[in-house]
C-alpha cells in the first residue's frame, strides 16, 4: 500500500456534471459534494468544475468565453465560490445549455444536445484552467458526461504546460449509462476523424464518451471493488467488458463513502432519540416511535423484528423477487414486519399497496418520499433488506450498518464489499448475504437472519460489529490518492 504521508501536496481538478449542494439525480451527485472535501481534510487542494443549472447560486466570475470560442460554442462564464474547507466550486454558467428544468432530459428523452452540452463540460473545464495559467497534478473526471476530458487534454491541450503532465484519472459509477450519439455528431465536438476507432470513441459504429473516457485515462476506478470485477463480465458488463478488459491493469474499485454527519445515529435531527455503539438504549425508542409513525403499533408488534427498506421500486432493486416470495405466499409467513419507502413501476408500487391492505398489521407501505422517514426507518427497523440484482456501490447498506439496523443484501457489487457474511458457527460478521438471484435465496438468507435475531446476545455483536466500521467518505478517499499516484507515473511513463 501507498504511503500517503510520502505523497506531496495534489492539485486537483474534478469535472462532475453533479454535486451535492448544487445538483443532485442520484449517487454521482453525492460523490462529486463529498469527495472533493474528504481530499482536502487530507490536505490536497481541489476545484470543482460542474454546470451551473437552473436555480444554483452562482460565485464571482474568474473567466469568460465569446461565441464561438471552439467551433459552435455559445458564450459562457466560470463563476467560482471557495468552500469553508477550501475547496474551490466552479461553474460553466451557460444559460443556452444548462438553465432548464432537468440536468439531463425531460419525459420524452434525453435532452438532444446532450453531446454538445457535456463536450462543453469537458473542454471549459480545461481551458478555463488554462487561461488562469493553472496547472493540476491529477485531471479527475467522473462518468460519461465527462468523459471528453482525457481526451480534450491529450487532443487539445497537452501542448499547455500547466496541465502537460497531469495524470488522468476516470471513475465509472454505473456502467448502464454510455454517452453514446452517432457518428455524425463527431465534427461539432472539435475532434479528429482519426478519434473513430476502436481504440479510441467508436461504439458499434456511434461514439461513446464512457468509452472515451476508458480509452484515454491513466487509471479508471469504479465505485466498489466487486462493482470492477463485474463489470468485466457479458451478464454485467452492457457490451463494454471487452473493452474494460483490455484495459483491467488500469481499472481498481474504491468504495463511494457515506456522509457520517448526515448520517450519525448519534447526533441525528430526524430520529426521535439519539444512540451509538458505546450505548444502544435510543434505538428501542426509534423503533417504537417508527412502529407508530406508520400504525404498526399493534399488540405483540414491539417483539416482532421490522425489516425495512427505502428503495426505488425496479427490477434491478430486487424487486422481482420479492413479488416472486409474495406470489408463493412465503414472505407474509415470515415472522416479521416489513416498512417500506419509495416509488417506482406502477406493478410493484401496487404490490405493497396490496399487501398493507391484506396484512395491514404486518405491513406499512409508503409510496413516495421522506426524508425523516428514510432515518427513521435505518433508526428504527432491526434489518435492512437489499435484494439487488446489480448494485455498483450501494449506500443504504451503509447507513444500515451505522444504525445498527443489519442488512440482508444480495452479494453483489458494493453490497459484496461493504457486509461481511455472519459465520454460521461463531456469529462473527456484519450481515447477511445471498448469491443466487433467485427468490428461495433470498428467503434463504431472511429466515436464517431472523434465527439470529432470536438471539440476543448475538445479535447485540453482530450490531456493533456493523456501527464501528469505518464507511467514511475519509477512507475512500485515501485509497483515491493511491489512484492519483498511479495516475501520475502513468502520465511521466507516456
């Protein structure tokens, strides 16, 4: 392993098309708001570049660009704020591209300049850089809507010394998303016909900016270290394990964090008490306040363990089998209460709705959102199931694990890395894990979960075991430094 403390002082420069105050439609948001600061409590200084969408404050204007500045581009500001913490927030104020009612598409379809908008993510990032006569050691883009940065710095801008040798450095989060346009498309992003191969952006005939940026970077991580392996397979590798393959010495997984602030059974604001590892007495409060808040307050239901889950209401969240438990009748058998939080496919919200109308004292169903329920519901419930049939990295494990709430996941990406498997003979570990994508697994694995939870000596050490361990966004990134590192003698390697 790196010693980081022999690694100097890092400028980095991110490129995310999502972060955390700002802009946010799902898991990239939370990493690209929390990782720049993990990397500067570890001393590195970061900026941030991201588009200022519709509704974001933005900060004083540091550089400005006339139409036409690259082939079409309309006129654009960088508008820059320094967080408390150092890091620096950049962003591309270009009202013709960003100030809309969505960051991506609308309910028709992805927005149809897509290709152009986050080509100019990429290259002002760069440029803006450039003018300012700043240089980075590390270029850190993240998903396809960046993935035109390795290549803009090789193509573009390796003949500025500011950023000649700066490692490159591309994180995949969730390889179904690809950034591909066609062919024709190529001209208007300032790039060579030569790039249309593939070895370079060429896809099945389309270009691909996730290609692009697997193609051009130093180093490529994604968000867990099972989520890389995967991904180099045909059943999860949405036809780029080849390419992935071909390039697995440069791939590494690193965990995406959770925020231990937001997320601190400790001192949370939504929970209607406070507990920790050092004494658990708040969580039987949060469980009978949560039994309340969603009227399963009935006699008898304190005993009765709570499985819980927030999710999204889709296949790839398991949810095929639970309906597949649901139409054997195995899962109202379970000696349990179920509450549950989220939207999704019209059939399986009206699955649950179902089931709290049949079961209604073993079943609360909330279709929709809350955020205080959501803590609530890690606060209070005794297990956490997340039966994914994919999961890149996975948080809800995670807050799970810190509330002492023990998950049930399906053992795969994220959910692999983050729960340790309980050992059927001496009780140590973190949770419960399945394999088979089958229902009879998953059903499997919640009756031997319940059998621990009858004990409660044990089941108090497979709690503690899951509240101390260490899911800071700190530790990730740590291990994105060693990245950095590799990055750079790459890039003095070329």
């Amino acid at each position: 392993m790196l010693d980081l403390t022999a690694v100097d002082t890092l400028d980095i420069l991110m490129v995310v098309s999502e972060a955390v105050p700002y802009s946010k439609t799902g898991g990239l948001g939370d990493v690209g708001g929390a990782l720049p600061g993990a990397l500067a409590r570890l001393g590195h200084r970061v900026t941030v570049v991201t588009p200022r969408y519709r509704g974001v404050e933005g900060g004083d204007e540091v550089a400005a660009f006339p139409r036409g500045a690259w082939l079409g581009s309309p006129e654009f500001r960088v508008l820059e704020r320094t967080h408390a913490d150092g890091v620096r927030f950049r962003f591309l104020d270009c009202p013709a591209y960003y100030d809309r009612d969505e960051l991506y598409s609308t309910p028709k379809g992805d927005f149809p300049d897509n290709h152009l908008r986050f080509a100019l993510l990429a290259r002002a990032a760069l440029e803006c850089a450039v003018k300012l006569g700043e240089g980075a050691s590390v270029v850190h883009a993240h998903d396809w809507q960046s993935g035109l940065v390795p290549v803009y710095l090789r193509e573009r801008c390796l003949r500025h010394a500011p950023l000649a040798g700066a490692g490159l450095v591309f994180t995949i989060h969730n390889l179904a998303y690809q950034g591909v346009f066609g062919r024709e498309v190529l001209p208007s992003l300032d790039l060579s016909w030569d790039l249309f191969t593939e070895a370079g952006l060429e896809f099945w005939n389309k270009i691909s900016f996730l290609k692009a940026g697997v193609n051009f970077s130093d180093v490529i991580t994604t968000v867990s270290r099972r989520y890389a392996q995967e991904i180099q397979t045909a059943e999860q590798g949405f036809g780029f394990d080849g390419i992935l393959r071909r390039r697995a010495d440069a791939l590494v997984g690193i965990r995406n964090g959770i925020d231990t602030a937001a997320w601190d059974p400790a001192a949370d604001p939504l929970l209607p008490a406070r507990f920790s590892a050092d004494d658990l007495t708040g969580k039987a409060a949060v469980k009978r306040a949560l039994l309340a808040r969603v009227g399963l307050a009935g006699p008898g239901q304190w005993a009765r363990p709570i499985i819980g889950m927030v999710s999204r209401m889709v296949d790839q969240k398991g949810l095929d089998l639970i309906a597949g438990a649901v139409n054997s009748g195995e899962l109202e058998q379970l000696d349990a209460s179920f509450v549950v939080l989220g939207t999704g496919a019209p059939q399986y919200e009206a699955m649950w709705r179902g089931l709290a109308a049949r079961r209604p004292t073993r079943f609360s169903v909330v279709v929709g959102f809350s955020e205080e329920l959501a803590h609530m519901i890690e606060g209070g419930a005794d297990l956490f199931l997340m039966p994914s049939r994919f999961e890149p990295c996975g948080l809800n494990q995670m807050y799970s694990l810190r509330y002492g709430t023990v998950p049930v996941v399906r053992a795969t990406g994220g959910l692999d890395d983050t729960v340790e498997q309980v050992d059927e003979r001496t009780g140590e570990g973190t949770g419960f894990k399945f394999e088979p994508y089958t229902s009879d697994a998953m059903l499997g694995e919640l009756r031997r979960a319940l059998r621990w939870f009858a004990r409660p000596a044990a089941w108090r050490r497979i709690q503690l075991a899951g509240m101390r361990q260490d899911n800071s966004w700190d530790a990730s990134a740590r291990a994105y430094v060693e990245a950095y590192a590799r990055a750079r003698a790459a890039s003095a390697a070329r």
